[in-house]
C-alpha cells in the first residue's frame, strides 16, 4: 500500500505542476522515512556514484552534443531546404521529404527536441505557404521529429539497455527494422492522403533550376551528416566500438563538419556546450531522483506486489505484455519518458525472465510505445516545442488533432511488432 500511496502522489504533485526529479525524490524522502527511517537512505551514495560512474550513461551527452552541433551548424537545415526543393512537386511531396529529413535528423542527433524545433522553424512555414493542411503539417513534423526515439543512436536505447541490462548494440541492430517501417507507415499515409484529397498537400511549383542541380545540391546536403552516421553506428554494429566510444567520434565528426561548413562560430560551439551540460543535467537529475524512488519503493515491497499482480494476470505472457504496454502508453500521457524508463521497467523487468519474455524485443517494444508519449496531450513534449515556434496561425488544436493519425500508426507498428517478433530478432 505504501508503494502505491507513492506511485499516486507523484502523479498527483506532477499533474500540478511540480519538477520530476525533485518530486520523485522528495516523495521518496516522505515515504522512506514514514517507513524505516534514516538507516534506509546509508546507501543512497552508493548508488549515486554507480549511477556517475556508468559507462554505458556517458554516451547521452555525447550524443545530445553531437546532435546540437548538426543542428545549430545549419546542416539540418540545409537538408530540409534540398530535400523540399527535390520532392516538392509530388502531391505530398513535401510532407515525405520532411519525414526522410526527421529519419537522417534522427539518425545524426537523437534529440527529438532539436529535430522538432529545426523542423518546425524551417518546414512548416513552407508547407503553409503552399497551402498544406495546418493538421497535416503539425502532425508530419511533430512525428518525424519523435523518430529519434527508436531510429539509432536513441538515447532511450541507452537508457533501457541499462535498465534491461542489455548490450546498446543489440538494442541498436534491433531498433533498425522498427524505425524504418514506422518511416515507411508515415510516408504511405501521407501521399496516400495527398492522392485522396488534392487540397491537403498540394505540389510546389516546378523549380526553374535543372533536376541535376538539385541531385547533386540534396546530395552536398545529405551525405556530410549521413557518413557521419555511419561510420558512428556502422563502428557499433561491427563491434569494433563500444556505444559510448562511438558517441565520441560522433561528437568529434559532428565538430569537423561544423568547421567544413559557413556557419561555424566559436560561440555556437560555447552555446551547443552549455545546451549539453543543462539537457545532461536535467537527465542525470530525472536519474537520480527516480533512483531514490526505487530504493524506497522495492524496500517498502512495491516491486513485489507489482510482480505478483503481474504473474497472476488472465492470459499469462500476452496478458502481462498487452497490460504492460497499456499502462507505460497511459503513463506517457502525464510523465517523460526518462521517468518511466527508470521508474516503471525496473518494476516490471524482473518479471520477464520468470514468464520467458526476451528482454531485447520487450525493449524495442517499449521504445515504440515511449516514442508516443512526445505526442500524447496534454503534456507530449513534441506538441510544445512546436507550438513554441509555430505561426499564429497554427492553433494549439490544429497540433493535437494532426498528430493523431500518426499515434495510431505508431501504435500499429508497435502490434505488428508484438505479433511478429520475427521482425526484430534477427538483428538483435
């Protein structure tokens, strides 16, 4: 009862406004010493200094640093520019390229917050001005944005590697499948939608300059970023570098590329380095708060009454999986992923060995369902970095209803994933 009484608090004190970190560690705080005292808490610095001293974590800010640098380089922004001018006289054209621009953003940065705002700075007002749907376009962008979610390197791949206690590799061969099929889903739907209603995405004007010209300006756009990233994964795939080594080259790539380009200034490389320190701090901050409630949860025996309702569920392994994945969907709708990722797996992350559940496909399986909790009101955090930098003209509702089709498509790739595990392990 009392790790239920604190599992309800925290949600009450974040839905009223209250920083994550500091309310699951002060909850922690009330509850532990209700229950047991001060002795509970001799090993809090034990456990803080694990935390400092993984391996596995040091790839996050070297990714957010690496993904900084592309964006506020202008790469990302030369991409989408190429990338609109080449497909744009399609139906839809325009939508599609903002997608394939999202995957390579995803692929170059993780962050989704950077892809969104990049995007939505650039994109969207192009899409407006040639009369795209308001809904289509939010909902285009805010997705695209979320990909670097479950497309490598994910940070959320790193963080469930470490809670799962699974290789970030084989997370990373794993994620690939998913990716590109949630890719493909987003690009159907669009110019499939573009060739039933004309008036949704209509195609740009012709380009006055030769197809030629812009083959080989998409390419110049393209292919600094996208050697980047393979060098970065393909070092990781092959097992010649460790996640968090190539999360270092990466960092140092993303530099040499920025020195390669026009707009490198020392005091972007001073703002990408303070951006960093305060996503990475936010992060490790989340970390160590929900660290401090899982202490104080698994002593007062939460995660054993979580585990025993789990085992006793109707339907065995498909009941726990279909009502493990409802409640982190349900959760991503009030809380961050990061929250859910160190609060709730560890919960249910025993439980997968006794009902012989591969903790692998189980991982890319929550990696696709958090990918949704960017996009779910009221606080999916997609949904605010573009109404941050959105037209007046964008209404906050024109945000919410154009990302539900793609909720449902991540949602059906997240079943398809589920009934055809087949689809992941081979490259796991």
């Amino acid at each position: 009862m009392i790790g239920l009484a604190m599992f309800l608090s925290c949600l009450v004190l974040l839905s009223l406004g209250f920083p994550v970190a500091f309310t699951f560690g002060g909850v922690a705080l009330i509850f532990g010493l209700y229950a047991e005292g001060l002795q509970l808490f001799q090993l809090v610095a034990e456990r803080m200094h694990s935390i400092m001293t993984n391996v596995t974590l040091m790839a996050v800010p070297l990714f957010i640093f690496m993904g900084l640098i592309l964006e506020r380089s202008g790469i990302a922004e030369k991409m989408l520019e190429s990338m609109g001018s080449l497909f744009g006289r399609v139906r839809g054209g325009l939508a599609a390229s903002t997608v394939l621009v999202g995957m390579v953003l995803a692929a170059s940065t993780g962050v989704v917050g950077a892809s969104v705002v990049t995007m939505g700075l650039i994109a969207l007002p192009v899409m407006l001005k040639y009369n795209y749907d308001k809904r289509l376009a939010s909902g285009v962008i805010c997705a695209s944005g979320t990909l670097g979610q479950i497309i490598p390197p994910s940070i959320i791949l790193i963080i469930l590697g470490d809670v799962l206690q699974q290789p970030v590799g084989d997370l990373y061969r794993a994620a690939l499948i998913p990716g590109l099929l949630l890719v493909a889903f987003y690009i159907i739907y669009v110019l499939v939608l573009a060739f039933i209603k004309e008036d949704v995405a209509p195609a740009m004007p012709s380009n006055d300059s030769p197809l030629s010209v812009q083959y080989w300006s998409a390419f110049k756009a393209i292919v600094p970023a996208l050697t980047l990233v393979l060098i970065v994964l393909g070092t990781v795939f092959a097992g010649i570098a460790t996640p968090t080594e190539s999360a270092a080259m990466g960092a140092v790539g993303a530099v040499f590329l920025a020195l390669a380009g026009e707009n490198f200034r020392f005091r972007m490389l001073h703002q990408v380095a303070m951006e960093t320190t305060k996503i990475s701090a936010m992060v490790f901050t989340i970390l160590a708060g929900a660290t401090f409630f899982s202490m104080v949860f698994t002593y007062t025996g939460g995660d054993a009454a979580v585990e025993q309702l789990m085992q006793h569920l109707p339907g065995g392994k498909w009941g726990f999986i279909v009502l493990s994945m409802l409640a982190i969907f349900l959760l991503g709708f009030f809380i961050d992923f990061v929250e859910i990722a160190y609060i709730f797996v560890p919960m249910i992350a025993p439980i997968l060995v006794t009902l012989g559940i591969d903790p692998l496909w189980f991982g890319i399986l929550i990696a696709i369902n958090l990918q949704t909790s960017f996009l779910t009101p009221p606080f999916g955090f997609a949904l605010f970095y573009l109404r941050g930098v959105a037209p007046a003209e964008v209404k906050t509702a024109d945000i919410y209803r154009g990302v539900i089709p793609f909720i449902f498509l991540q949602l059906l790739v997240l079943t398809l994933l589920a009934a055809f595990p087949g689809m992941i392990s081979p490259f796991g």
